[in-house]
C-alpha cells in the first residue's frame, strides 16, 4: 500500500511541485535516493565510461585496478550546478542545485603498485511536493511529502599490477549518512487535527568492489579491458518512524498533541545491489607524453536494482522499489590536437587543450504506470593544462582544470509522470605533483 501510494502521488499530482529544498529530484523518493556516480570531474565529463581506464594522471574510483598506473601523486577535487526543469502536461517548475561535490587522492607507492582515498556521494534525497485529496470521513486533506539527506561514501582504495599486461584493484568504502523523510496531512475541517509521519534512516558500515584491467599494446597504441564488480552486500544502519498529530505554530513548526506510532529500531540494515560493469578503452600514445592524442571508450553497466532493500531487521527484508534492474550503456572519446596531429604544428593554447565528449543512455529499474523510467546524458567537455613549476631540479608539479556541460532528461516519454531535463555545468582541477625523489649530486 505504501508503494502504491508514493506511484500514484508521482503521476496525478507532479504539477503541483514545489521548489525542492536541495534540489535533487522527485524520483529520489524511492529506495535510498538517487544514485549518484562515485566519479570525479574527469570521469563524469567522460560519461562514466572508467572500468577500462587506466589514465597516469587522474584518480579513477570506479576501477581500483588503475591506481596501480599512476605516475604521481594525484589530488582531485570538483563539483558541479544544475538547472532541471521537471514537467508534466499541466504545468512545469525550475530548481537548481550545486556545489562542492567529491575529493579524492592517489599516490604511487612502487612500481605496479598505488592507494587512493577520497570522498562522493552515493545516494541524494531532495524533494518538496504536496498533493489534494478526499476522505468519506475526514473530508478534504492537503498531503505534503519533503525528504533530505543522502548516502556518503568514503573509499580506501589498493591497485597493483603483477604483469605488465594485467592489474587488479579493491576499493573499501564506508558508507554513511542520513536519509530524512516526512509526510504532512492537513484537514480542511479544522475540528480535525493535522498529522505527521517522520521517518529517519541512519546508514554506517562497509562495502566493497573490485576490478581488473587486461591492457594491449598495440603498435605503441593501447587496448584496454576493463570489468568492475561489486557484490550484493548488508549495510548495517538504524531506522526511528515516528506519527504524531500536532498544531502548527505561527512559525511554522509542529507542537505535538498526540503521538500515534513511536518505532525504533536500532539495529537492522539497509542491502546494495550488485553490479557489474564491462568496458573496452583504445587510445593513441605519444612517446614521452602520459596524455593521449585520442582515445575512444564503450562501456556497459548493469545493476541488480530489484535486490535493493531500504531498511530491514531479522529475517526478512521488505519488498524493495525497483522493478527490474538498471541498465546502462556509455560512449565516450577524446581529443588533444596538438598530440594527434604534431606535422600540423599546432603551438596555440587550445591546441593543447584535451576535447572530451560522451553519451550516456538507459533505464533506472523504476517503471510507473507499467512505463520504465529511463535517463540520458550527453556532455562536452574541456581539459586545460596549467603550466608546472618547481623548485627542486626534476621536480614536477602540474595541473588540469577540468570544464563540463551536459544535458540529460529522465522520465518515461509520458506527460502523466513527471519528466525533468537538466542542463549541469561540471567543474573540477587534477593536481599532479611527484613526490620521494632520489636527487643525484656530482
């Protein structure tokens, strides 16, 4: 019943949507919230086709076996604003959202061998929403839903590469952060008193993924392999739901009266899907230079969304909100021109700018209205190398700014459910610096 509820206020009612508290999404009612890709500025302008990347110079948590490639010490940080119009046949509204967003860093500790940490989110709820109905017995009645919050994940990651054809990698992450919902009823008949249902979900434990990389050279060029894979895993986390009827203050909050259900439940745990991602990576290398002149990416990625359960204890987990499992393909490739055509002799700065452009598409597991609710996201994007400088004879110090644009929708192509099309700018900066150096003296 309460499944059924949440699909009905999505399809008769969006067109009275409000402007969203942290501006992420209706759809992030469901489950967990909505899922959010674990990469950086570098990886989301390429559409997240990373399961068979193994750049020298960017931190890439979505393959732990490409930390055993990196060449120095590499920090990431980034973030990114959305404008998203969310649509329906009778009325449409704009939010926005935006900010700091994930950081993370890699470091070389050998040859064949590298760690990365780093922090992004997992999940993100936000949402405002109201909707009209009618009782037999309580007459007219305003519902307004808001929720907030989010999963965080905070991942410790080892890569090495035994041959120099194949590396492994495993990420540890810890996962932790709160998901806040509530459901407001008030009457039109005053002789009844307005009720509130807050429920609030505490996620903290582990998980983990893994992943291996089989690289080709190729004529100086590189074919890359890729495959990720994380399992289905018991999070441990606490879940309080409390009712109560209550009178609104003039400033807004709640003065309770009656408390109708008070449940706690401190021990119990929220499970992750499984998922699976395939990817093959080609690129052109230049001697001497880490960077490639261009590079090409496919990737498929799928998630077991139907074994996704919010909150459960003992023995028997809910019924999750998915109905089938995400799938997803990714297309993506580059272009340094200075690099992939050197007898043209390009000496301008955007010649030796890095030109980034993907395409994202496919299916959440959500389906309304017996309609799946799909998504797609096209981007472009830039690299623009800063100049280096050090102090130290063969010392290197350098950095990439990195600048994104990209369009995506997600719904299901009905006008009777809420349709929302976004336009993100991305933004992020890789620094690179070489540390423990051996210094030779004559």
């Amino acid at each position: 019943m309460k499944r059924i509820s949440k699909i009905i206020f999505l399809v008769m009612l969006p067109y009275q949507v409000a402007a969203q508290s942290s501006g992420v999404s209706p759809y992030s009612l469901f489950g967990l919230g909505q899922v959010q890709t674990s990469s950086f500025s570098y990886g989301q302008i390429r559409g997240g086709t990373q399961v068979a990347n193994n750049s020298n110079l960017f931190v890439n948590t979505d393959q732990p076996a490409s930390y055993a490639q990196i060449k120095y010490t590499t920090l990431d940080l980034g973030g990114s604003y959305s404008a998203i119009y969310q649509s329906t046949n009778n009325d449409g509204i704009w939010n926005s959202t935006g900010g700091f967003r994930s950081m993370g860093v890699a470091l070389p500790l050998a040859k064949g061998l590298g760690v990365s940490a780093g922090i992004s989110p997992l999940t993100q709820v936000g949402y405002q929403m109201r909707s009209d109905g009618v009782d037999q017995n309580f007459g007219n009645f305003v519902q307004i839903f808001d929720g907030s919050g989010g999963i965080n994940k905070s991942h410790f990651g080892f890569g090495y590469k035994p041959l120099k054809f194949l590396s492994f990698g495993i990420n540890m992450n810890y996962l932790f952060g709160s998901l806040d919902k509530r459901v407001r009823m008030i009457f039109e008949n005053n002789s009844f008193n307005p009720v509130s249902n807050k429920e609030r979900l505490l996620v903290n434990g582990w998980s983990y993924d893994i992943g291996t990389i089989l690289s080709l050279s190729m004529a100086g060029n590189v074919l890359n392999f890729g495959v990720s894979f994380s399992p289905s895993q018991d999070v441990s986390s606490s879940y309080q739901n409390t009712s109560i009827t209550y009178l609104p203050s003039s400033s807004g909050s709640e003065n309770p009266i009656d408390t109708i259900l008070f449940l706690n439940q401190p021990i119990g745990n929220i499970t992750i899907p499984s998922s699976l991602g395939l990817g093959i990576h080609y690129e052109k290398r230049v001697s001497g230079i880490l960077l490639p002149a261009w590079s090409f990416s496919l990737q498929y990625k799928t998630s077991a969304q139907t074994k996704l359960r919010d909150f459960w204890s003992g023995n028997s987990p809910n019924i999750g909100p998915f109905q089938e499992s995400s799938r997803f393909m990714s297309v993506s490739t580059s272009l340094t021109p200075f690099l992939a055509f050197p007898k043209r002799r390009y000496k301008s700065k955007s010649s030796q700018m890095a030109y980034r452009a993907s395409f994202r598409t496919g299916n959440t597991g959500l389906i309304i209205e017996r309609l799946p609710i799909t998504a797609w996201e096209a981007t472009l994007g830039l690299g623009i190398p800063l100049g280096g400088s050090s102090v130290l004879p063969g010392d290197i110090k350098f950095a990439t700014l990195h600048f994104g644009i990209q369009m995506g929708n997600l719904g299901s192509g009905s006008m009777n459910i809420i349709n929302e099309f976004s336009v993100k700018a991305l933004f992020g900066v890789t620094l690179n610096d070489q540390w423990f150096l051996k210094f030779k003296y004559r």
